[in-house]
C-alpha cells in the first residue's frame, strides 16, 4: 500500500509539488515520504480497527476532508497542514507520536529530523487524501486493515 501511494505521488506530481514546498529535490522527498508511510499506514490501520473497520476510518478521513486532502497536497498553491497535524493527532497519538516516527524516518532516510516534520503533515494529508479517493472511486487501496500494508 505505502508503494502504490509513493507511485501515486509521484505520478500525479506530488512529490514535485512537496519538493517545490519545501525547497529540496523530489529524490529527497520520495526518500522521506517512503520513510513516513509505514508507520502512517500502521496508524490507520490501528485507526481503523479502534473505529469499527474500513468504514469507520473511510468516516473519519471523510470529516477532515476526503479526496480534498490529496488535492491540496497537489495544489501548486502552498499546503495548508493543519489537516494533516489533525490526522497525526489522530493516527501517530499527536506530537510525541509525530517526534517518534520523524526520529526513526530520519535515520532510516539520512533526511534532517526538522525537515521529517516538515514534511509529515504533507504526506499523512497525501495517504489520507489517496486512500478516501481510492475508496469512492472503488479501486480497494483503501483497505489497511486488510492486508494493504
């Protein structure tokens, strides 16, 4: 699942759009966002066993803004994150949550913790935003409760 959002992105020229945001090159905002998406995705998945399933997490991703969210990733205009800090409160327990991940990208990528952070909220934005838009488009990329990870 973490790949075909990470190929996503990079089709649809969110990982240029980031890069641009953030003023570093794509390579190093695919490395980062590869580093972040595991454990964003083990959140909704955790996420969605604690809100009834697939459905309950499609619910909640739905009242944060939806497909909207991708879209705003990929907007040439600058990313608002504060839906994105909403959903790591939400998937990652807030900012300790958010600190501990961002250390663990950061070694695993050799990319700056305060860049990780940067750069955090865009991806979960990106992963929620992708999942509720392959959900009502139908496509089954929105199940990580089901083996998608």
């Amino acid at each position: 699942m973490s790949g075909n959002i990470l190929d996503a992105l990079g089709g649809m020229g969110g990982l240029q759009q980031m890069a641009s945001e953030l003023g570093v090159d794509e390579k190093t905002v695919a490395a980062g966002a590869a580093a972040l998406l595991p454990a964003l995705m083990g959140g909704f998945k955790q996420q969605a066993g604690a809100a009834g399933g697939v459905e309950g997490l499609l619910g909640m991703l739905g009242g944060m803004g939806g497909g909207s969210l991708l879209d705003q990733v990929l907007s040439p205009t600058p990313t608002q994150t504060a839906p994105g800090q909403d959903i790591i409160a939400q998937v990652l327990g807030g900012q300790q949550g958010a600190q501990a991940v961002a250390g663990h990208a950061s070694a695993q990528s050799g990319i700056p913790t305060d860049l990780i952070m940067k750069m955090l909220p865009m991806v979960a934005m990106a992963a929620a935003g992708f999942m509720a838009k392959s959900a009502s488009a139908g496509t089954g990329a929105a199940a990580p409760a089901e083996g998608g990870l």
